[in-house]
C-alpha cells in the first residue's frame, strides 16, 4: 500500500507478482518492515470505506472501492475476494465481467456499477444478500505489472421472528418460562425484565444454525418471586441494534411457595373460567353489534358484488368457446376486447420485439442488462374495460411478469415492482406463479398457457384468468388516483416469449356478465362473525394450559 510519499513492505505479504515499487530486503530479514520513498512508477492507491457496511438479509449492498489520484479505471482489472485471491466474488477485465474463477454462491448474484469508472470509483452489487456474504472482502485493482488493494467489512443482518414466551411449570421452588426466537443473524441476544424494569441475569440459553446460516434460540428462566408481574423476553440483533420482544403474565398462585397451593390454583382457576365466561359472553355482545354493523356493509356493497360475480360468467363463456363455436362470437364480446400492440420506443435494449408488435423475448447476450427489462404497449387507458390476452411460451424455465403500470413510474436501472409503486402484476418468481404484493404471493405452481387481462376502471380493479381451463387468478384493486395506465410486460431471465393474443373482432360496449373472484371477500368479511351461540374458539387452549399446568402439580 502506498502511504503518503512511502510504502510499508513486508517480506511475508509480497506476492509472487510483486509490485513494481518496493524497496529490496536483505535475506537475513525476512521480517523486516521499513519505509522507503515511493519510485515514480507508484500508480495510484485503492482507497475502502472505513467503516463496516451493514447489509439486511434479502437485500442488495454495493461494495464502493476508488483510486487516488482519480483516474480511469475502464482498462484495469478489478477484482473482489475473500479471503484468497482465487476466492473471486466480481472480476472485471478487458472491459467485461469474467465468470471463470467466481465462486458458486455468488453466480447470478453481483453486478459492476459502472457509472464512475472514467473517474476512478468502481463499485460491485451484490443482490439478495444471504447470511454466508457476511465477513471480510478485499478490492484489487491492477495497471499492467502494478496493482494496489484494499481491505472493506461487510456485516450481514436480518431481524427473525417475534420471540414466543410460554410456561412450560413448575421447576424447583419457581415457574419455568420458556422464550423461543428463530431467523436471526447474526447470533442474536437474549435479555429478561420483570415489569419493574429489573434485569434477570441467570438463565440458560441454547442457539442453532440452520442450513440458510440463520440462527434459532431458546432461553429458559425459573420465576422465584411471585410478585414480578409481567415477564418480558427481548431478542436483540446487535448489528441493527433492534429488538423484539414478548412480555406473559404469571399469576401468583403459579408459584410452589404459595400455601396452601393446591386449593388457591384451584380457587384462581375457577376465576379465570369465570372471567373467560364473562369476557365471551361481552365477545358474543359485541359481535352482535358487529354483525348488523357488517349486514349494513353488505348491502352497501351488494350492487358492486353482483358486478363482479358477472365477471365468472364470462369467464365461462370464454373457456367454453372452442367448444362451442356458434356462442364463440357473442362471448367474447363480453370481454370487452382491445386491440393491444407493444411500443419499441419503450422497450428495454435487451428486448427484442417481433409479430407485428404483438410479441417479446429477450436477447441472448451476455451483458448485465442493469436492472429489469419491460416494455410497455401503446395503448393508454384512462377510463373505461378493456380485456387482452397474452399466450406464455418456455414460461416455466424463465422468470417474467405481465399486468399493468402507471405511465408515470421509473423503469430504470433496479426497480421494485408492487401496487403500491404503480404496478399491478403476474408473473413466473423463483419457481412459482404469483402476484408481486409486498411479498410474492403465491397463486399456483404450473404456468398458465395463455392469460387475459380485464382492467375494469370503472369497478376500480384488475383481474388476470387462465384462459386454459377459464379459471380466475388473481384480482388486484386500484386506488382512485391512478392516473394513465398502460399494459406492461418484463422478463427477466430465460428463453421465454410473451405474445398477445388478438381476440378483437366483436362490439366492445356488451353488458359485461361474470366473475368469481369477489366471493373471496363475502366469506373473508363472513368468516369475522361467529356464530350467534358459539364461544370464541382462541378460550379452548387458554383453558386447556391450566388444566395440563394442575395436572403436574
């Protein structure tokens, strides 16, 4: 490394290659560490962030590395590792990644941002981080025979599941209370407090690593004092410096010591059957005002119901067509369809568009394509039904989506997809179909051969079918604010061609009659109300702990 005007050399660090600035050693110091004034040819240095980079799991992070003096770096290889120099995360030579000598677990996974190379920052992206990236990295950057690094920390963190707290009874002369947690990284805390604040300092604690690297544990502390009140577990991440927590109340006739014990757990156990009896009997009341108040929803709702429920007849109507060819014309007409064509200008330049306009795949090339690649059609909707379908070929081995977007949302570089981005979507994800809301939700584990699209502006919603079998998929609903729309169409990886499906050649102003998908929401809405007579079901475990709890008394 070069330091100010010299450079520290140790005889153990050169590499076989060494570098073209260093100052020769006598053999009989092999571990002689001097300072010497730096020779011309000392390039430039290879300059890390001083601080860790923290990392959440399932994320991206870039790895930022710069040369001082700024220069450009296009025509250098530059190289990240771990702890070997053959242990090869990201290399860049002649102007191109080189994949031969990368390890496994980062295949598909890292990219070069190379917006700053001509000034002298190159910066790696590594993408959904997994709990074996975290430890140390080094950037190395090389000029014919000369070559500098640098040395940068990456700290991987994700936060795990809520803990779960139980009493698991009696132990010793106290309660025994369980707290379990699972999904942490890295190894996460464990801390318990009474409801006075007090921290309890003995207790036992067990961790496990799963395959995913990510940790489970359980702690188990002995209650002695009766009167603590409240227990509360604490999982720390000490990364993120984040906790969750999870506090249980132990009643005091619990506890051993109380006396006589026996008859008062048992006197407390009637009083709590008592209060569960009362407290259903007010669940029962309020459930009653809930339910009129629900009733009243219903009919509010029903005309916009009925509109959807209209939507499965159609539907029907479309799946039954081959077979009824005579019927064919009239059905379709009460898909309200649309002629739907792809627009070139908004095409990513790794998409090649074919058929007329009608049809996508995506280049064979090797070059990172930046971010995902869509495209939109040329069709703006702004009011009104419109209905495509769209035939999916290869869809299995491919990752892709199609929906509809906002005119007014970012397709550059990596983008997220969801509703409340501007995106409605379907696609092919890790191996499963589904819709990409927050989270992807899965819908079924086979492609659909063929889809259609209903954008319903008047109703507020977007409904996707399978028009294999004339089965609904999935309905997302719109906000009133959505603006212009427009069909969108991504595909990430693979062999797949999307193509729409011209099913234009009937009267698009047809009553619409037909869908199934808003029954879902009746029975949601349904499912909160209990029966009239029926006690809460969540009682039975409550009651059923204490008795197992007596029984080992």
């Amino acid at each position: 490394m070069i330091l100010s005007q010299f450079r520290v050399v140790t005889a153990q660090s050169v590499r076989s290659e060494p570098p073209t600035c260093y100052s020769p050693l006598p053999a009989w110091a092999p571990q002689l560490t001097v300072c010497v004034p730096c020779l011309p040819t000392c390039e430039f240095v290879v300059i890390g962030p001083s601080d860790p980079i923290v990392a959440v799991l399932g994320g991206n992070v870039t790895l930022p590395c710069h040369v001082s003096p700024a220069m450009d770096v296009e025509n250098m290889e530059l190289r990240w590792f771990r702890s070997k120099f053959s242990e090869a995360v990201f290399i860049y030579e002649n102007q191109q990644e080189q994949k031969e000598e990368q390890l496994a677990q980062y295949t598909g996974r890292t990219s070069l941002v190379k917006d700053f190379l001509s000034q002298g920052e190159a910066t790696v992206r590594i993408h959904k981080v997994q709990a074996s990236d975290n430890g140390l990295y080094t950037c190395f950057f090389r000029k014919g025979n000369f070559y500098e690094e640098a040395s940068l920390e990456l700290k991987v963190a994700g936060m795990g599941s809520v803990p779960q707290v139980h009493i698991t009874g009696p132990e010793e002369d106290g309660v025994r209370v369980v707290c379990t947690a699972s999904g942490w990284f890295p190894k996460p805390q464990i801390q318990w407090r009474a409801a006075n604040g007090e921290k309890f300092l003995t207790f036992s604690e067990t961790h496990a690593q799963d395959t995913e690297g990510l940790f489970s544990v359980e702690s188990a502390l002995v209650v002695r004092d009766s009167s603590s009140g409240n227990m509360t577990c604490s999982v720390l991440n000490p990364v993120l410096d984040q906790k969750k927590a999870m506090a249980i109340f132990i009643p005091e006739p619990f506890f051993p010591q109380a006396s006589p014990w026996k008859p008062a757990f048992i006197v407390s156990l009637v009083v709590l059957m008592l209060s569960l009896l009362g407290a259903a009997y007010y669940i029962k009341t309020e459930h009653t005002v809930k339910r009129q108040e629900m009733q009243e929803w219903e009919r509010l709702h029903r005309d916009k119901e009925e509109a959807r429920w209209t939507k499965e007849e159609a539907l029907k109507a479309r799946g039954k067509a081959a077979q009824e060819p005579r019927q064919a014309s009239w059905r379709k007409a009460q898909l309200y369809a649309v002629s739907v064509t792809l627009d070139p200008a908004s095409a990513h330049l790794h998409l090649a568009v074919s058929g007329g306009q009608t049809s996508v795949t995506l280049e064979d090339t090797t070059e990172d394509p930046g971010g995902p690649c869509s495209i939109l059609g040329q069709e703006a909707i702004t009011s009104g039904r419109c209905y495509w379908e769209v035939e999916i070929r290869n869809g299995n081995r491919s990752e892709w989506g199609l929906g509809v977007c906002r005119g007014d949302v970012e397709r550059k570089g990596w983008y997220r997809e969801g509703p409340e981005l501007g995106f409605w979507v379907l696609g092919w994800y890790g191996g499963k179909f589904c819709a990409l809301l927050s989270e992807c939700q899965e819908i079924c584990d086979e492609v659909p051969h063929r889809v259609g699209v209903f954008l319903d502006l008047k109703e507020g919603d977007v409904s996707f079918y399978n028009m294999t079998d004339g089965s609904h998929l999935f309905s997302f609903s719109l906000t009133s604010s959505t603006g212009t729309l427009f069909p969108y169409f991504t595909i990430k990886s693979g062999d797949v061609s999307l193509t729409i499906f011209s099913v234009v050649g009937v009267p698009t102003e047809t009553p619409f009659v037909g869908s199934s998908h808003t029954s879902g929401s009746v029975l949601t809405a349904q499912s909160l109300e209990p029966a009239s007579d029926s006690v809460s079901p969540s009682l039975c475990p409550s009651l059923l702990t204490l008795c197992l709890f007596l029984s080992q008394m």
